[in-house]
C-alpha cells in the first residue's frame, strides 16, 4: 500500500489526466465536484487521508465523465447525494468547507446551463424518465438561484417545453405537508376553495381548483396547462406578488394539485377595504391600487397576463401590503371551457369589450385587459361593489360595455356613489385604463408613475 502523500499525488495525476483527456468532449466543469473534494481533502488539517475514499471518489468522477454535458447536469444531483454519502461513510464532517465546495459547483452548474440552453435544446426536449426529471430539477434550482434576465426568460421557456415533452414536472416542487383540514373549507375564490394547513411551522392555503375528476384527456390537458402556469408563479420574486410555495397532489384525491401558498389572515382587498373603511384614508387606499399596479407591471414585464385581476385576487398580507395571486388561472381555465363555463364568466364585469365575444369566438386575454381589469378594480375598491352594480344581468353588463358605456365615478354619496370621492387624478387614470381601444391604453409602469403623480 503507498504511502497517503504518495497516494494523494498519484490521485491527483490520474485525476488530472482524466480531466484532460474529456476536454474535446465536455468542460471540464463536468468533474467540478470531484476535483474540488479532493483538493479539499488533500488541503484540509486531517491527519489521515484515507486512500480508499479517494479511490472510490475518483470512480464517481469517472462515471460523471463519460457524460455530455446535458446528461451530467441531469445527473448532477444524484451525483452530489453519493458525493454527501462518501462524505459521511468517511467521517468527513467539516460542514463549512463542504458547503463552500457545493457553492463553488453551484457556480460551475450554472456556467454549464448557461452553454446549453440553446445549443442542447434538441437533445434536452428529447429527454425522458430520470434524465429528464433530474434535468428539471436542476434548472428550476438554478432559475430560484438567478436573477439574470436574459439567462432566465429563455431558461423558464425551455423548463415549460421539457416538462410538455414528458408530462412531467421537477419532483421539486412537491410538498410534504405536516396537516391539511380537508373538511375546513376557509375561503375561495373565483376558480378555486381554499383550505388551512401547516407546513414547517407556517400556516399555509390550500387552493383546490374546481374540477373534479373530468374524463382523463381533459383532466390531462387541466392539469398540464395548470402546471405549465405553476411554473411561471414559482420562479417570480416580488414584494407584491404571493409567493408560491409549491404543489401537494396527496390531499384531496380526484382533483389536480393544489397550489400551496403562505396563508393571508387579512383575506382580499376588497374584504380589508370593506371591513377597515373608517380607518383607512383615499391616500392609504391608493397606495395599495398603486402595490397592486407595480405587481402588475412586473408580470407584465415576465410576460404573464393575469387574466383575472378584481379585489378578490388580491390579498393583503400581515404588513398590510398587496399581494397580487391567482395570475393566469383565467388563461388555464379557457383550455378546458366545457367543463368550467361557470367560472370563466365569474369575472365578466371586469372584462375588457375585446373579450366579451360571443360563445364561439375564440379570445385572448392579454396586458390591455389586464389594464382594463384594473380601471375596474379601483372602481371595485372605491365602491365595495362590482362594476355596474345597479344592473343585475350580466348580458345587460355586456350590452353596455360593447356601447362604450362604463361604470359611474365614485363619488362618496353613498348608494351608486360609493362609499369614497375619486379624486380627479385617480378618475383620469381610471378613464385612460378602460379605453375601448386596447391600444389606446396605458402599460402598468405609466399607470404606476400616473399614481405617484395624482
């Protein structure tokens, strides 16, 4: 048996050789782990370096060798798991060295997308069982890790693709839950009844979405373009969008996956508005339009269309903040429109003309009726009623808004005025937000800057 010098620089040629003789083929990024450990182990304070560990941590990197770079990212993971296990069989247990190494592989998995994500989309799309769900795991943590815009638009695109191509989605997102009351209904909303549960030590919503066991092509068309959407809310990060904790498929058997969200005890902005009316002043109303406005315009600039902006998908968080949640179930909702007619007209007094089709036109929800959506909304709020309160039949509504006919200006008087004064700045918004013409409306960073300004 040499001895462990003589060992670790006999280790660290064959090593060295291996690295280069896989340069025509991968970047040598592909060995990061290994090389990095066993430098780390030849510099650590420990006496004694056990020759076997580094022979058996040596025939891991061989085996991540003989991978491209697409299949060694999907099998990254597993590889970092069996690399934590040799650790531990080994008694190496300096927690900070070892999270630095995992930093430092972080960084090179990352340089690693950033080569393939489109020179290896062919190869990627044609992924399949555990190459493609390791694959999916992987990105979407390297999505959750970055904040490079032109890196992530191309990345959350070729994550949605991926998972279409499999009907598959990153096991990531899954949630082991510590409770759910499945027979304490809290709430619900416009697509959707909502449940309390916990999740480490944090109560969490349960949004069970209505559709209950539909005919298996329809159920697998739902639950794609649902996931699809899922997927887009978990990679968004800002202060006034509701964070998106995950998935639970286990709760409530027959009906998709839940979305799993914190839970808001100040319930929706209408409800908040309604209940604290004499507390709250026009200005504290307007600043949250204006939180409501800002989330807007940032899933806009993610390319996200709400489809269904009113008071009750926005929910007001324990600092008494807007938190903008439901965005695209609308979109999800028309892939399957026999099975959830009820839903899909639930939101039509906030429905831009362009939308408000007959039954057998197709339409598209987009930015402008998002923008439409919020003139409705500060009308909502500054009312506590729907848009057009005083008419009692939808189709009426309808009638109206293809007419150029909008809701009254609030005006404090009670009754069809409402219970505050719009203020003239405020109106003008309004009037610019609910133009007929969809291109005659304002984008949501100019409503927001209109906002400031009134």
């Amino acid at each position: 048996m040499p001895t462990n010098v003589a060992a670790n620089e006999e280790l660290l040629q064959r090593l060295t050789q291996l690295e280069l003789r896989q340069m025509p083929l991968i970047d040598k990024s592909t060995l990061k782990v290994g090389m990095v450990f066993t430098h780390a182990f030849l510099q650590s304070r420990q006496s004694l370096i056990q020759y076997s560990f580094l022979d058996r941590l040596q025939e891991q990197v061989e085996w991540m060798s003989k991978h491209n770079i697409v299949c060694s990212l999907a099998y990254s993971a597993k590889f970092r798991a069996d690399v934590r296990m040799l650790l531990q069989e080994f008694g190496y247990n300096d927690g900070i060295e070892i999270q630095k190494v995992f930093r430092e592989d972080d960084q090179a998995i990352s340089h690693l997308f950033r080569e393939i994500i489109h020179s290896g989309r062919e190869e990627i799309l044609h992924l399949r069982d555990e190459k493609a769900t390791g694959f999916m795991d992987a990105l979407h943590k390297c999505i959750m890790a970055s904040d490079d815009a032109p890196f992530l638009l191309p990345a959350r695109r070729l994550l949605k693709n991926l998972c279409a191509a499999t009907n598959n989605f990153p096991p990531a997102l899954f949630l082991e839950l510590n409770s759910v009351d499945i027979n304490q209904q809290i709430g619900q909303g416009g697509f959707a009844d909502i449940f309390l549960g916990r999740y480490n030590g944090q109560d969490i919503a349960l949004k069970r979405l209505r559709v209950y066991r539909p005919d298996p092509n329809e159920m697998s068309n739902f639950s794609k373009s649902l996931l699809q959407e899922v997927l887009t809310w978990v990679h968004l990060k800002h202060p006034y969008v509701l964070p998106f904790f995950g998935l639970d498929e286990q709760s409530f058997e027959g009906y998709p996956p839940c979305i799993v969200t914190p839970y808001m005890r100040n319930g929706t902005m209408i409800d908040f508005v309604k209940t604290h009316n004499g507390a709250l002043s026009n200005r504290r109303v307007d600043q949250l339009l204006f939180e409501t406005a800002q989330g807007l315009a940032y899933l806009h600039l993610q390319n996200i269309v709400h489809g269904d902006l009113r008071g009750g998908n926005i929910l007001i968080d324990d600092k008494e903040h807007a938190q903008i949640t439901d965005f695209g179930l609308a979109t999800v909702t028309d892939a399957t429109r026999g099975a959830t007619s009820t839903t899909q007209r639930g939101s039509l007094r906030w429905m831009a003309p362009e939308l408000l089709v007959d039954e057998l036109q197709e339409f598209k929800r987009t930015k402008a009726s998002d923008v439409y959506a919020f003139a409705c909304l500060c009308i909502e709020i500054y009312t506590g009623e729907p848009p057009f309160p005083n008419i009692q039949v939808d189709v009426a509504v309808i009638f109206q808004v293809r007419v150029q006919k909008r809701p009254l200006r609030p005006s404090g008087s009670g009754l069809l005025g409402g219970a505050r004064a719009m203020s003239d700045g405020l109106w003008a918004i309004v009037e610019a937000c609910w133009a007929h013409e969809p291109s005659d409306r304002p984008d949501m960073n100019k409503v927001s800057e209109l906002i400031i300004s009134s």
